[in-house]
C-alpha cells in the first residue's frame, strides 16, 4: 500500500498593533495544519522571520513606527519567498498602493474582514507557494538530469533513453505544475472579484457576467488565448476602482452625478489599473481596465482615446459593462428593459461603442434567448434586498427558494442559514 505524504504545518506569522487582532487571527487559524506566531509591531515581526521559517504573513497597514507598508518591504526583500497579505482600511487606499508596489504583496484584505473569504485567501496563497516551490524543485531536477545527460553522452544508448525519458517526466510534471498555477490565479481572481463586490454600492454579479459575455465576444472576434485570459481577468476585476469611491457617489445613477463626482466615478479605471499594475500576471488586464471608459468617438475618458486607439478588449469591456447596467438603472436611475437597452446600444453604436462589437454583443443575446432574457447574475449575500426576484437559492447543495420575489421575513431566514453555514449559492434575475 502507498504511503500518504502529509504536508508540514504552515507557518503564519500575524503582525498587528491590536492585542484583540492577533487574539482573532489566531482564534480563526488555530488548527494541526497551521503553526501561529504574532507579533504586535514590525520590528518584533522581522525578529520572528529572522529566527523562523514564515510560509505566510498577515500584516495591518496602520502601525506606530513602522506601517504594514514598511515592514512587508523589508520583508519581501529578506524573505521574498514569504507569501505577504496586507491588511487594510478603504481609506488606506493610497498606502494601500504603495504596499502593493514596494512590499509586493500577495493580496490584501479589508478590515474588518470576512472569516470564510480570509481563510479562502490564506489557502489559495498557501497553495500558490506549494506550486510555485514545487516548481522550483522540479527545475533543479531537470538542471540536474541534464548535468547527468552531459557526463553519460558517451555511454550506452539504453542509459540516455533512460535519462531522456526521466527528463520528460519532469518536464511534464512542471507542465502540469504550470497548468494547476493558472488553474490557481484564475480561482484566486474570481474569489477576489467577489470580495471586491461585497463593498456597499458596487454591483454584485456583475464582474462575472461582464468577464463570461466579454471573454464569449473575444473568442468570436478571433483573439489569441492570451488576449481572451486577459479579458476575462479584467472583467472579473472591472469594478476594483471603484472601492475608493465614496458609498453615495456609489449609490447615484450617472444623470445625478456632479460634474466633479461624474470625472472622479470615471477615474475608477485609472485606480483599478494603479492598484494592479505591480502584479505582473495582471498587467495586461490592468490597461484593459484603464482604458474602460474611453468612447469610440473619442470623446471618453482618461485620454481621449478613439476607434482602434483603444484597445479591442477595453470597447468589448465596455459594451457588456453598459449593456447589464442599463438593466440595474446606472445611467438614469431607472432600469430599461432588455428591448431598450439593446435600442441604447444600437442608438450610441459608433459614438460611445465600436460598432462591430456591439453587433456580435447582440447576435449573441440573440442566440441564448429565452422567455424572460434578463441576466441572472450571482450575488453576495450582502447585496439581498426585499423584492429581490430569486431564480434560485441553494443552501448546502439543497434548494431552498426557487424563482420568488424576496421578502424581508425571507431575507432574515437566508440569513440566519449563513450563520450556521457558508454554503450558499444566491442567484437573481436582473
């Protein structure tokens, strides 16, 4: 019988100024699979990393002497293969950049946090570093069968086909080792795009119903798979600017805006694109992003960009994006019906819209529709509202509600479910 490996406790080391942080963040990860040590500044932190082995660390970005920013630099640079998490504030969001730049940070997570989406995090960075050590072993494996290939080129045929075919298990192994890191930051992009949702005011379901639709649309228009990828991460991530936005800027529809509040809304792609721009897997999402709100005709926003100036997966990004918002009411605050929010994007083809783009949108819709064709999106439970229409409500694997209009008693028992349990899928018709 094959002996089961078990995988070593992981090292986590909590950096935090706050008794009460440290006592909850070891409270949440206590458990045989995780080793804790805390640290209540930075320099008691380094200590820590110094004299142990840290697989992960956990820091606030507000401390006395040395912030969350600071410390997560120093460490990066000593110990870059620690995986880092900043823990912040959304008024930190200008430290928060200068973290995510000069400490390289894994992630970062909002305070105060959600246990389930924390210790989703904490897992997805664990396993990342599991595959990305693994992969590193598997280099020096393959370095070393080549040492050997080179020592027994003049030996027996038998001995190099052996060693050959060594080499090609390794390389296959690193291949599927590659293949499970892109599985990885894909799951850890989605996770990410519904913590960023749960934020009051921003649209929840929207990222994956705008990254699904865009990234059908680049697969017409015969983009490469890269290009596609990157699409789809940058509609899974479209809305990360918007979390420094203010919660009633967030709450008005466009023809209620200011001038001044319209132009900081619009800024959102130029955040996004600042807070994603050090991650270099993301770089080509992040221009996507940033170049969300140009319009066709020139007329957009940042810079004015027109026609084939802007890039072909920022004017898919943005069809889709204005297509499902005309349904929730963005632009008047009123919701249009599919019928006229397909007549708007017909109305503003070739000024707002590339009118190629916007004619595959619609051959699409077409294709999937059905007798009630508003989208049904995925939301958080922290977006659920009395009249709400639930298309169905699974709560551990079993349907709870199916195809309701949801009522505040029905809301307080959805809940009330979540507190006893995680498991649970919310579905809504636009």
């Amino acid at each position: 019988m094959t002996e089961i490996t078990q995988m070593p406790p992981a090292n986590l080391l909590f950096v935090d100024d706050e008794p009460n942080i440290l006592k909850s963040l070891k409270r949440l990860f206590r458990g045989a699979e995780y080793n804790i040590f805390l640290a209540e500044n930075g320099e008691a932190g380094l200590e820590i990393l110094t004299n142990n082995p840290i697989d992960l660390i956990i820091s606030d970005m507000r401390m006395p002497q040395m912030d969350g920013a600071e410390f997560l630099a120093r460490a990066a640079e000593r110990w870059p293969n620690s995986i880092r998490i900043l823990l912040t504030g959304y008024a930190d969001m200008e430290s928060t950049i200068n973290a995510v730049n000069k400490g390289k940070i894994y992630s970062y997570c909002s305070k105060p946090w959600e246990d389930n989406e924390l210790k989703i995090l904490v897992n997805n960075a664990l396993e990342q570093k599991r595959l990305l050590d693994e992969r590193q072993r598997l280099f020096a494996i393959i370095e070393q069968k080549n040492l050997e290939l080179k020592e027994f080129n003049d030996q027996l045929e038998n001995k190099v086909q052996l060693r050959t075919e060594q080499v090609r298990l390794s390389l296959q192994k690193l291949d599927n080792a590659n293949a499970a890191l892109k599985k990885q930051c894909t799951t850890t992009i989605k996770t990410f795009a519904r913590i960023i949702e749960m934020r009051p005011g921003i649209k929840s379901g929207h990222s994956k119903y705008i990254a699904e639709n865009a990234k059908e649309l680049a697969q017409r228009m015969g983009m490469t798979a890269d290009d596609v990828k990157d699409i789809l991460y940058g509609g899974l991530l479209l809305q990360i600017g918007k979390i420094s936005l203010p919660d009633d800027l967030l709450r008005q529809p466009l023809s209620d805006m200011t001038v001044a509040g319209k132009k900081r809304f619009l800024h959102h792609g130029q955040e996004g694109c600042n807070l994603l721009s050090g991650i270099d897997p993301l770089k080509n999402a992040a221009e996507l992003i940033l170049y969300q709100h140009e319009n066709f005709d020139g007329s957009g926003e940042p810079y004015g960009l027109s026609g084939s100036q802007i890039p072909l997966g920022s004017r898919i990004l943005a069809v889709v994006r204005d297509y499902i918002s005309s349904l929730d009411g963005f632009f008047t605050g009123s919701a249009l019906s599919t019928e006229n929010a397909k007549k708007r994007l017909l109305l503003k083809k070739g000024s707002l819209y590339d009118p190629e783009v916007v004619d595959l949108f619609l051959t699409l819709l077409s294709e999937s529709q059905i007798e009630d064709e508003r989208p049904v999106i995925d939301i958080s439970w922290t977006q659920l509202q009395p009249g709400m229409e639930a298309v169905e409500i699974i709560h551990n694997g079993m349907l709870y509600l199916k195809d309701q209009i949801l009522s505040h008693t029905q809301i307080e028992k959805i809940l009330e479910m979540r507190r006893h349990s995680k498991d649970l899928i919310l579905r809504v018709r636009v």
